[in-house]
C-alpha cells in the first residue's frame, strides 16, 4: 500500500514524489514515457538549448562591432540537436537518480484509473490511500487545421527536424510560437506568423507586444495579426485577410489539452480540464490533480509548487495557499521578456506607472544591449504589476515578487541600493518612477 501514488513524472509530478519522500510517505510514481515530462523531454529544456544556439548566432553577428573579426559564420544543425539530445538525457538521469536517491519507487507503465476509482499500472492493480494526477498536456490541432507529422507540425515534430526548412509558417504567437521564431529566424529560415488576436503576445501587457511586433519586424520576421487561415490545399495557405503563403513547413503552435484518456471513472472535468477545490481535490476526496491538467497557469514552475503545497495538504493537513499573481512568467531569446502581477489594461480607476528604457543605464550600454524596458504599474502605493523586456529579465522579474507578495508601499523601495553597473539598477530608477522620482531621465 502506497501512502502517495503518482501519474506523471513531468515538475510537477516529481517534485511532488520528492517532497512525499522527505516527509516520510511511501511514495510511487507512474510514467509511462520518459521521466521529466513533457518540459525536460519535449519542451523547455530542449527549446532553450536551441535557443543558445540561436542567441550565440547573434551574438557572432555583432562581434565586429566590438572590435572582434573572425572568419565566415557558418551553422551545423545537426550539431545543434545532438546536443540539445545530450542535455536532455543527462537531465533525465539526474532527475532518476534523485527518484533512486529518495527511496521513490518508479513503474514505467501506463496508467489507468478505472470506472470504479481503482488504479492500474498496465494490469498491475496499485492500492493506494492517496493519488496525484499529474499527467500534463499535448498538442492539440486547430478544427480546420491538423498534424500531420510531415507538412504541418506540432511542438513535439519540431524537434526532430532532420533539417532546417528554408522558409515556416507558425501558427501561435503565445511563448512557443515566439521562442521558435526566434530560433529559426537566427538560424536563416524565412519565418511568418498568424496570430487571430490583434496583437502578438496576446496575454502579455500590450506595451510588451508592442515592442515584440517592432523587434520583429527590425529582424525581418513577418507576421499577420487579427488573421486566421480559411483552408490549405496542396501546401498553399489561404489567409482571412485575403493574401496566400506556400511555406516549406506549418507549425501548429496554437494551444495544449490535457492527457485525461486513461481516466475512466466519474471525475469532473470543466472546459475539458481536471475540476480542482482550492486544495487540488477532485470529487473524490483523496484524488488529486496539478500542473497543466488542472487549466490554471501551465507553467513549470507552477506545477512544482502545487505539487508541494497538495504533499504537504495530504500529510500535514495543510491548506493549499497559492498566490498566482506572484507568478513571473519568461519569454526567452533576444532580449528576454518577463512578466509578473498585472497588466496595465487589467487595472481600472487610477494607477501609477513607470518606464524606464534600458538603453539609459551604463551596463546596457557597455555590452552593447540596448533594447527594452522595465514597466512598473502600481495603485495606492502598491506595486501590482511589473513587465521587463531586457537582457537578463528572466533574473531581473523576481525582485518583484516579494513587493507585491507582501504589499511593501513604493516608498519604503525607493532606499533599496542596487550595484552599479547592472541591469537590476534599472528596478530601481523605476520603482523611483512611479513617483516621478527617476535620477537618469
């Protein structure tokens, strides 16, 4: 009998069974594909080691203009992939060896639980007194736009790309659809974008799309907005807008459903995810969903901490208390976009707001990276929310997070001191902003 029984072993799942682990519960975890999920295996950690790849192609592009000549700049795909395969595989087995080092045990299975709310691992029954679905998401088609693994591609074909395509159409212009462009478009290929929303970044505050949609177009990446795709007939893409494309690829980077195939018994669903109480109970007392299955932020980092916080519920009584609006969220390549708290257009009545452009700070200036900015919106002398577009954001963002967790008023920031020179400085000259109090503006 297992205290704690988990499906999936994708950050949230792990990090759960690690956390059971520690506290002394007999813990089991049920995977059937490969551990780490779909981040490690099929998402962040192998979109970010070609990501390097692409920002070093760009860092190479400037370095005469730092004094620094070097011969004719030339790209080996396939070097590339090898290693983002290098990197996933020894994040994997370091990801085993801390289920092996914590006494956690692993079946490679799949999953089912039955109309009767018993769980099977293949035709193994597991007896258990507590389970955790953390079973993540997959790609999901368009209704008039399928995979079809050759032509159209999903997140998951991307990576297994034998080649790079000379030109590709995505389809998305949410963190997927803008990482890849970046990537491709560092790496030569003609990138375009449709994206049905009016603007790129849909979710983010929209002086962040703003400057996205004008850093495109500086790189030359084309994109369509308020667009969709009536039909495709023989590779050519018929647009709403009236104009046609016949790309070499289509990447179908537009949205994610929840993996629930293998649960046959009555658990409640809304919008097709996993229904949850504020303690990640499902209707059934001692069936627990996280992560991206539950429809809430489908982050990583997200499902690692609801992970936590339902262990710690389960045996220590503990209520979950997650504050999602303390959440930074990161876009990554040149230059990083991080968000956390509030956008502007979510606030309403009066509010204070800052912009500090990081072209004004030394360091920017010294290593040659000028583009972006820090956005802090505040009301009532509380910062709600901060939007930073710059070199090292996805660092910067979390000195947000404790000012608008404990509500410190703006006041009592403005004396914090930051090293120069940094790009962090430039948190400072905005918190001072948002009381007309800047020194280098």
């Amino acid at each position: 009998m297992f205290d704690i029984a988990i499906i999936g072993s994708g950050p949230g799942g792990y990090t759960a069974a690690i956390k059971a682990a520690q506290l002394g519960a007999k813990t089991l975890i049920i995977e059937k594909g490969h551990t780490g999920g779909t981040c490690l295996n099929r998402g962040c950690i192998p979109t970010k080691t070609l990501l390097n790849s692409a920002d070093k192609i760009n860092d190479l592009k400037k370095l005469q203009k730092l004094g620094i000549s070097t011969g004719e700049i030339s790209f080996d795909f396939s070097k590339a992939s090898k290693r983002k395969d290098i990197t996933i595989l020894k994040l994997r087995k370091g990801i085993e060896n801390l289920i092996s080092k914590n006494q956690i045990t692993l079946i490679k299975a799949s999953a089912t639980i039955k109309e009767d709310f018993s769980l099977f691992a293949d035709e193994e029954k597991i007896d258990c007194k507590n389970l955790i679905i953390a079973s993540g998401t997959e790609p999901q088609n368009l209704p008039n736009i399928k995979r079809d693994g050759e032509f159209i591609l999903n997140s998951d074909d991307i990576l297994n790309l034998p080649e790079l395509p000379k030109s590709i159409l995505i389809i998305g212009s949410g963190a997927i659809g803008i990482e890849w462009s970046r990537i491709f478009n560092a790496m030569g290929v003609d990138v375009t974008i449709i994206e049905v929303a009016p603007n790129l970044l849909p979710a983010a505050d929209l002086s962040v799309s703003e400057f996205a949609e004008k850093n495109f177009k500086s790189q030359k990446i084309k994109f369509y907005t308020s667009t969709t795709i009536d039909k495709i007939t023989d590779k050519t893409v018929f647009l709403s807008n009236g104009e046609t494309l016949t790309p070499d690829l289509i990447f179908l980077a537009a949205g994610r459903k929840p993996n629930l195939d293998f649960i046959k018994a009555d658990i409640k669903t809304e919008k097709g995810f996993i229904s949850v109480n504020t303690n990640f109970q499902t209707n059934k007392n001692n069936i627990y969903a996280i992560g991206d299955v539950t429809g809430k932020l489908q982050l990583a980092h997200v499902a690692s901490h609801q992970g936590v916080s339902v262990v710690e519920h389960i045996l220590e009584n503990k209520p979950v208390d997650i504050n999602y609006n303390i959440v930074p969220s990161i876009i990554y390549g040149k230059p990083e976009i991080a968000a956390i708290g509030l956008r502007e257009q979510d606030l309403s009545g009066e509010y204070q707001k800052s912009y500090f452009p990081m072209s004004v700070l030394g360091k920017s200036a010294a290593d040659d990276e000028p583009d972006g900015f820090i956005k802090v919106l505040a009301q009532n002398n509380i910062i709600k929310g901060a939007h930073i577009v710059s070199k090292e954001a996805s660092a910067l963002i979390h000195n947000f997070s404790l000012p608008i967790k404990n509500e410190i008023p703006v006041d009592d920031l403005e004396h914090l001191i930051f090293a120069h020179p940094t790009y962090a400085e430039g948190i400072q000259e905005a918190i001072l902003g948002l009381n007309n109090k800047a020194i280098h503006l």
